[in-house]
C-alpha cells in the first residue's frame, strides 16, 4: 500500500507542477520576468489602479520640487528660473520666525501623536473587556462618529463651546475666550483631535484583540487571573506588533500638523503660539507668492519628516524586530 500511495502523490505533485511550472532561475531576467507576469498577471492587474493613482498624485509632482532651488520666475516655467541653491532654505534657518514655528509645530505635533496614539489603545482594550455584543457594538458606533464631522463643524463647534457667557464650557471659564489665550491652543487642539479621532484608530486594535485564541482566556481565568492581568499579559502582548508599525508610521508625519484646523482656530490673539510650518507655508507661498521660499519650506519639513521615519524604523528594528523596511 505504501508504494501505491507513494506513487499517487507523485502523480499529483507533477501533475500541480506542470500546471503551475516553476520560474526559470537559469534564465534570462526578460524571461523570468515575462513568466512572472504570466503567473501573476491577474494580480498587477489589480493594483494597476493604485499604481496609476500614487504615479500620478504623489510622485508626478515631485518634478516641482526643484522650485526650492530656483528663483521662480512664472514667465520662464518651473526650470527656467536661475540656480540659486540652498539659498531659501538658509533664509528659512535664518528667519526669526524660525524657532517660533519650530517650537509650536513641534509641541502640537508631539502631543496630538502621543495622546492620539496612548487613547485609542487604551480604548481598544476597554471595549475588548465589554462582554455584550450589543453594547460593545454602541459603545464603538458612539466613539467612532466624531471621526466623520468635518474640521469646519469642528472648529465651530469647539468656537461655539467656548464662548463666554454662553458657552456649554465657556460659561465657567471666565469672561475671555481660551482661543485667545496663546497657552491653551496647543491643549484645546490636541485635546479636540483625540476625542475626535480615538474611536476610529482604535478599530484596528480591536480587529487585532479579535484573533486572540479564547482558550488564553479560559486558562489565564483558571489560573487565577484577574480583569487587569486579563490586559496585561493576554490582550497587550496580542497588540503590541501593530502598535509597533503604527508608532513608526506615525513618527513619519511627526511635524505634518493639520493645516485645516489649526488655520480656522488661528486668531490675532494666539498667533504666537499657533503658526505652524503648514500655515507659515501657506501664507508665504499663495498670499505672498514666493513660491521657491514656500517650496523649500514644505520640503524641509518633508526631510525631516522622513529622518524621523527612518530612526523610528531602526530603533523598533533593533528593540523588537518590527519594521516596516
């Protein structure tokens, strides 16, 4: 019987491997290649619309980026301005809004990613603790509907809260507005963006708490384990690679603060410590048209940004063998 069922393996084994016959590795590349295409044609076919889309919106538009090295001149297009270098990016370094907008970009951009990252795990794991499918599933429907009010009803909603006298928090804040107070912008927009967005980062997390095996449960319960060190060691454990992943590509936008809403709650009164990179781009590129000067800002904070991303990956490498690269 062993020979016979030996055989018909065999058969079926060869009959798989004429069906799908391996790539040549002996071959040229064009032939390895054009095999790896008739293998998996369906699948770039798939992502060829995402491909196209990336090309086309993310990487088509990098050819402006030698506008931070040349003296725009709109008359002569995008390469026809004179070579003038690092010029804009030292003035930049050199302009005396330069600490001020570092300063502010990067305590809101700090806040806003350790709290938006703290808040949504912490909430992750009090929902997983829910027992009853139809609460857990209001609870998650109630948190996660701020996420879709867009920043304008935001904004105007966080104006009309604040009002004196009649505000719902207003009223007990005395007789000025906290917007024009330049200490309590960066609180009021990190504050404002966790409650706005905890409940929808944390569906990734939960999606991760989903697969933990029950019967870790049931025995960490036999064996004496309590609803804490239910968290502690069976759920944390379980989430800990994806918040890995999610802290590093978050680290990538670390001084990308949103210019929607940080332009809208801008005002006269806390200017000082609300200009960030975003909004100080703005203004010198579209309402003072220098667009080099504005060009060379936003790729300095792309850098920097990228910097970031790269340390991040290395240090997670290092410490826990997670990355993303």
């Amino acid at each position: 019987m062993v020979p016979v069922a030996a055989a018909a393996t065999t058969g079926k084994t060869r009959k798989r491997r004429e069906k799908h016959p391996a790539t040549p590795k002996n071959g040229s590349f064009v032939s390895r290649l054009g095999e790896h295409f008739r293998r998996y044609w369906q699948l770039w076919l798939m992502v060829t619309p995402a491909m196209c889309f990336i090309g086309l919106f993310a990487y088509v538009p990098m050819y402006g980026v030698q506008l931070a090295f040349r003296d725009f001149i709109p008359s002569k297009g995008l390469t026809g301005g004179p070579w003038v270098g690092l010029k804009y990016f030292k003035q930049f370094l050199e302009s005396p809004m330069f600490g001020n907008i570092m300063k502010n970009t990067i305590s809101i951009s700090l806040w806003t990613m350790v709290m938006g990252f703290i808040a949504p795990i912490i909430l992750a794991l009090l929902i997983n603790q829910i027992g009853s499918t139809k609460v857990k599933g209001f609870v998650q429907t109630i948190t996660y509907m701020p996420h879709f009010i867009s920043t304008v009803v935001i904004v105007a909603m966080i104006n009309i809260f604040l009002t004196p006298g009649t505000g719902l928090l207003g009223r007990f804040l005395g007789d000025t507005s906290l917007l024009g107070n330049p200490n309590m912008f960066t609180p009021i927009y990190w504050i404002t963006e966790v409650w706005q967005h905890v409940g929808w980062n944390s569906i990734i997390y939960l999606a991760a708490l989903s697969s933990v095996d029950t019967a870790l449960y049931e025995a960490a319960k036999v064996d004496g384990a309590r609803r804490f060190q239910l968290i502690r060691y069976v759920d944390f454990p379980t989430i800990l690679p994806t918040c890995g992943i999610l802290l590093i590509l978050n680290m990538g936008s670390v001084l990308n603060v949103g210019f929607e809403k940080v332009f809208l709650m801008q005002n006269a009164l806390n200017l000082s410590s609300s200009e960030v990179i975003s909004t100080y781009t703005y203004k010198i590129g579209i309402v003072s048209n220098q667009f080099s000067y504005s060009t060379a800002i936003g790729l300095f904070n792309t850098l920097i940004n990228f910097v970031f991303l790269v340390i991040a990956n290395a240090i997670s490498k290092r410490v826990s063998e997670t990355s993303i690269f």
